[in-house]
C-alpha cells in the first residue's frame, strides 16, 4: 500500500509538489521549536546566573 502511494505520488507532479510543501514545512516547524527551545534555556540560564549575583551582593550587604 505504502510502495503504491509512493508510485502515484512520483508521477503526479500536483502532489508531488505538495508532499514537498508539506515536508517543507514540518522541517521549518521543527526549526523554529527548535530555535524557541534554545532561546529559552539561554534565557534560563542567565536568570540563574542574576539569581546567583544578587544572592552574591545580598550576602557581601549582610556582612557589613
């Protein structure tokens, strides 16, 4: 059954094309959550790194 989709859809050009489009864009989808999920963990990160300065400077405070 696959093989036979396979078949129709290398001689049709229409949906041959539109396959494409549809791969197309599930590779851009997947990019982008990609690229979300990157942005997020550096923004993670760099809160932790504040979060651990200003614990730094309320402790140098407590001290004096």
């Amino acid at each position: 059954m696959a093989v036979s989709a396979l078949v129709r859809l290398s001689e049709d050009k229409v949906m041959r094309q539109a396959y494409q489009k549809r791969q197309d864009e599930i590779l851009l989808y997947n990019k982008r959550i990609n690229d979300y999920k990157s942005i997020a963990e550096e923004a993670q990160r760099e809160s932790q790194e504040k979060d651990a300065i200003i614990a730094q400077l309320k402790a140098q405070l407590a001290k004096k």
